[in-house]
C-alpha cells in the first residue's frame, strides 16, 4: 500500500509541471496586457510601462519568465497579485474555505440524493419510477447550470422570497473568520439567528452546484447496481434467504459502490469549474469567483496560482478515491 | 417420507420472440437423506427447475405447476417473506461456480455468519464458535485464520467447501447442489462429492445432485431422474439405470461414456437439444432417436409406469418384449 501511494505520488510530478506550463501560458496567449489594465483608462507613459515591466520581469524572454515562475512555485512562492499586491497563497487560503464549504454543501446534497435515486431506479428497472428518476437526471444533466441558477433565484428568491440572493450571511450579523466555514463560525459567534442565515444563504448555490453530480451519481449507480444484480453472489445471497433490502443495500451496493465512488471523485473536478460559474452568480467570494475577477484583470500570478492549487486539489482527491477503491473492495488491493 | 413433492412443474421464460419452455410438466420426488442425481445435456432445465422451487429464477420466468411442497408447505403460493425463512435455512443450494458464487466485498466469515444471524437469531460469540465448527467440518484447515479471508485469497475448491459450510450452516433438511464440481479440478471434484455425500450420512439431509456427469452420478446418487428439453425422460435407482436403461435417450447417454466404449470411435449423439423454434410436435428426442418411427414423430409418449422408470417413450429398451424383438 505504502509503495504504491508512492508510486502514486511520482505521477503528480508530470502532472505539476503540465499544469503550471499550460496555466503559464494560456493566460499569456490572452490578448491584452496586464500593466495596461493596472493603468486603467488614463494610461501612462512609456517610460512608466518600461520601468514596471522590468519590476514584473515582462522584459526577459518567456522561457526565463517560465523558469523564474517554476523556481519559485517549487520554493512555495506563488507570487504576488498584481492587483492586491498580497501573496497568491494568503489570498487563497483566505478564500478557499468558502469553496470549499459549497462544495462540500453540494457533494453532500448530491450523494445523499442520488444514491438513493440511482438505488431505488435500478431495483425498479424499467418501470415508472425508473424512468421519472433517469428522466429528471437526464434534464438535471444537461441544464445549463447558470440558467437554474438564475431560475431558481427568480423562483425562490424573487417571487417567494424564502432565500437571499447573494452572499454568505446577512449584513447584520459580524464575527471574526476562525475557520472560513460560515456554517461553524456563526454558530461559534453565537449570534442567535448567525447560523440560520448562514444555511439560507448556501441553500440555492448548494443546489445549483450540486444539480450535475446528483445526476451523474444517480445514472452511474443506477446502472453499476444493475450489473451487479445480475452477479452470482446476489443469487447466493438470496439462497440464504436475505431480504431484498438487505440484498440491494448491503451485498450490491459495497460493489456498486466502485464506479460509483470513481465518478463521486471525477465530480470534485467538475465541481470546482461549477464553482466558478455558480459563485459568481451567486457572488459567493470563494476562489471561483476570484478566479474569473483575475482572469478579467489579467492578474497573471492569481491565475496561475489558483489553476495550480486546484489542479494539487483535484489530484488529492483522485488519490483518494483509489486508496478508497482498496478498502470497499479488498481485492483490488492485490495488484 | 417425501421431502419435496413436485407435480407437473412447468417453467417458461418471456423471450421477445415469445415463450420458451424451459421445463415442461416434471415430476419429482425426494425423501428425507436421499440423494438424487438430475442429469441431462446443458440447456435441458435441470437447473432451472431447481432454481424455481428455490425461488431464484429472474420476474421473466413464469412457474406453473400442480404442486410444489416442501415439508408439507405449499412453496408454490407462499408469501416470500415466509419463503426466505425457509430458503437459506431447511432449503439451501450451492451453485457451479464457487469464485463467482462469493461476494468478493466480504470475508467469508462474514457470509457464513450472516445466515446464522437471521436465521438462527444466534449472538456473536455462538456465530463464530459455530463459523469454525462448520470449517472444521467441511474440512478447511485453519478455520480461525480462513474466516477472515476474502473469497480471492482462497482456491476453487476452498470457496466450494465454504459455499457447502455456508449452504449447510443452518442444518437444511435438503442441500440442492447445482454442478457442484464442474468448475473444479478432477481430484478436488472426488473431494467435494464425498465430502457432500459425507454430509448427507452425518447430518441425515436430502441431496439432491444435478450434474451433467455420468460418473459423479455412479459414484454418488441412488437414484437418478434423466431430464431431456426441460422434461423428465426417465427414472431409476441408480444401479438399474446404469444396467437396463429404459429410455433411448439414457441408453445414448450411456453409450457415450468412455469407460463403456468398445469401439475405437466413441459413440456420440447426433445433433442437438432442441432450442424454442424447432421443438418436435411428437417425442423431444424423436428428431436424434435411431428408433423413431412416425408415431414417436407425431404424439408426445406420456410417462410409462414405475417399472419401466417412468420412461417417456412408446417403444422402452430392455423390457420383455423388446429383448424379444
């Protein structure tokens, strides 16, 4: 197990370093020129844009700027925004908490949803409730996930009002971040009424993030808990006379549970690009939205920064998923 | 006394080019600690009339029949809640392939356990005293160190015999064992049959063996039921079968035995069982029968007497008048 975590660990190596060229360069293949944003609309002189590219090091040939950055990246500096003029890994760190709440939110929303769906469509297969659930994940699949967010405001926040329509807690209520989770911190502030503003803020960013996995899950399960049912071990264990309950939930589904936990882990990637449409809409600060802001700013070492943290985040999660891989099943221990 | 009383069973699957008999009105019988074999080319619903009376067979599958009982209660109209106390427990079945047949997510420990719990309500300590009892009992070396084993870490033959301790766990009153030793080695197959014949002395259950092998049938049934294209053919002990055939198609059967082989060339069936479409108006076999005539090719032969083994055949081998002939 220890080997291969290893060997596991080896493969981040190309990985890193084909994420840090292609975030270096795709932001620079955009057109327009991040000293000339800084300026604004007055612009500045000649003079002034030599001197600050020569501050950015925009002077030297790509390919130094590229060895500097690496340098740097593997000496755990990410830079500093040109914007903010803080270190890219202080503003993540400040703003990830609030990604990373959402998409917890979400994964759990759409987990608990869609293994039951996925359950309850395969053991039923072919009949009504069947094909409503595989229907309603097909169009749940194939929104756009920018139109049901703006629907489900227009819904829920403007005709009903049951929900505010952006931010994660009302104005009214103040306390120091301790751990970036507002879910925590307004119940450690205890403001009476912190917490419930704080859950009525993540309710449709919640459901509009976790809209796509919840269907992916529940097609994916649906479909490995009907190739399992059709196993061997599913007859023996109806020969012992188990109940169909026990039968699905306990002997199926361990097995199902592969696939399944294989998709749940590719959703975390999916899930951090929905981040960034889903957060800017609902202008939840997280680092989705910073993302998009220092896209539009031409905020060079953010970009390639936040690409690169992601990047680290989405490969832990995959490693996760394939150490999980060996506890459901034992056998896949054994390679 | 008749364990399980079979009458009439019939067994067709919804195919989407129609029904397709997969058993066609058998009968059968099996008393308390007797073995019986069901032998019978593949596809001649040997299985499938076992899987029925388990329960086991897939929504696509409609059973009829006049009867199917066990221990006196009519498994036919029972509630399955009421069934699965008896499936598992008095009833129980083991299956061809022991490595499939294992859910590869848990310890084979746990799977024989689990019986006991529902079943027999036992606590945990009883369950695994009675877990190494059982391994100890179908002769896996080791038992407290094997529960713990996943079904991949074990052989072949190890997870037929922890299919049998799990199959046997709740002492049934009959063990269905369905190709037991078709998926294993030649010398792992003499263990497992007399291991199970074993078993059957020691714990006094019913046997019921469906194989498509003439020699596990010599070796270890007494009594043997011939089935053809989903029907029961014929019927003897088996000392009788093996000696006065009644039925052309057992007598086939037996020819084709290497061990009775005289000529240099062993003799074989010509053709096959008949699938859904091209099933015989008269006698299955008339179409690979070397003795058919018109009749046989027109009219089913309804079952003959005791006598002759039940034998579905107007024209039965080694009777008076056709030693005669």
């Amino acid at each position: 197990m220890l080997k291969y975590t290893l060997s596991r660990l080896l493969t981040f190596i190309p990985t890193f370093i084909g994420v840090t060229l292609i975030s270096f360069s795709f932001i620079r293949a955009l057109p327009g020129d991040p000293i000339v944003v800084m300026a604004g609309e007055r612009g500045l002189s000649d003079e002034r844009y030599a001197e600050l590219a020569t501050q950015y090091g925009f002077d030297q040939p790509i390919y130094m700027q590229f060895w500097d950055y690496l340098t740097g990246v593997l000496q755990g500096d990410l830079g500093t925004s040109f914007v903010t003029k803080r270190p890219v890994w202080d503003e993540f760190f400040t703003l990830f908490p609030a990604t990373l709440e959402l998409s917890i939110c979400a994964m759990i929303f759409a987990i608990a949803l869609g293994l039951p769906a996925g359950i309850i469509a395969a053991v039923n297969r072919g009949k009504f409730l069947d094909r409503a659930l595989m229907s309603t994940a097909l169009v749940g699949y194939s929104m756009p996930i920018f139109w049901w967010a703006l629907l489900l405001i227009i819904v829920f926040s403007g005709n009903l009002g049951w929900t505010p329509v952006s931010g994660r807690i009302d104005l009214l209520y103040y306390f120091p971040n301790a751990t970036g989770f507002m879910l925590i911190d307004s119940v450690a502030s205890g403001q009476s009424g912190a917490f419930t503003s704080a859950v009525r803020h993540l309710l449709l960013p919640t459901i509009v993030l976790g809209t796509i996995p919840l269907a992916v899950i529940a097609r994916q399960t649906r479909s490995a808990m009907l190739e399992v049912l059709g196993e061997d071990y599913i007859r023996t264990a109806r020969a012992k006379g188990m109940s169909p309950g026990r039968i699905n939930g306990v002997h199926a589904l361990r097995n199902a549970m592969i696939p399944v936990i294989t998709v749940i882990g590719l959703s975390v990637g999916t899930l951090l690009a929905g981040a960034i449409l889903t957060e800017t809409i609902f202008s939840w600060p997280g680092i989705g939205k910073w993302m998009v802001d220092s896209i539009f700013r031409r905020d060079y070492p953010v970009v390639q920064g936040g690409l690169l943290l992601i990047a680290v985040m989405v490969m832990i999660v995959n490693l996760t998923v394939d150490m999980l891989y060996g506890v459901i099943n034992p056998k896949i221990r054994k390679r | 006394m008749t364990l399980l009383r079979i009458r009439n069973l019939t067994v067709e699957f919804a195919t989407a080019s129609g029904a397709f008999r997969a058993v066609d009105s058998v009968d059968q019988d099996i008393g308390n600690g007797e073995i019986l074999a069901i032998v019978g080319e593949s596809g001649s619903g040997k299985s499938v009339s076992m899987l029925a009376v388990m329960g086991l067979l897939p929504w696509t599958a409609k059973i009829t029949a006049d009867e199917v009982s066990f221990d006196g209660q009519d498994l036919l109209n029972m509630d399955p809640r009421a069934r699965r106390r008896i499936i598992g427990k008095d009833l129980a079945m083991i299956f061809q392939e022991p490595m499939s047949s294992l859910n590869p997510c848990f310890t084979v420990g746990w799977q024989i356990k689990e019986a006991l719990r529902f079943h027999l309500k036992m606590d945990r300590k009883a369950r695994h005293a009675r877990a190494v009892e059982l391994f100890e009992q179908v002769g896996i070396p080791d038992p407290e160190k094997r529960l713990s084993a996943f079904p991949h870490q074990l052989s072949g033959g190890m997870n037929q015999r922890v299919m049998i301790a799990m199959a046997i766990a709740c002492k049934p009153k009959l063990l269905i064992a369905d190709e037991p030793t078709t998926a294993l080695d030649v010398t792992i197959q003499a263990q497992i049959l007399d291991l199970l014949a074993s078993l059957r002395d020691e714990t006094g259950m019913g046997l019921v063996l469906i194989t498509h092998d003439m020699g596990v049938v010599a070796e270890t049934a007494e009594r043997v039921s011939v089935q053809y294209a989903g029907q029961k053919v014929e019927e003897q002990p088996v000392a009788d079968l093996f000696n006065t055939p009644h039925h052309p198609y057992t007598a086939a059967l037996l020819d084709a035995l290497p061990e009775r082989a005289t000529a240099r060339l062993l003799p074989t069936i010509p053709g096959v069982v008949p699938g859904q479409f091209d099933r015989p108006a008269g006698c299955l076999f008339s179409p690979r029968c070397k003795f058919a005539d018109a009749k046989c090719k027109a009219t089913p032969p309804p079952p003959l007497g005791t006598d002759l083994g039940h034998a579905r055949c107007f024209y039965p081998l080694n009777t008076a008048d056709r030693i005669a002939s």
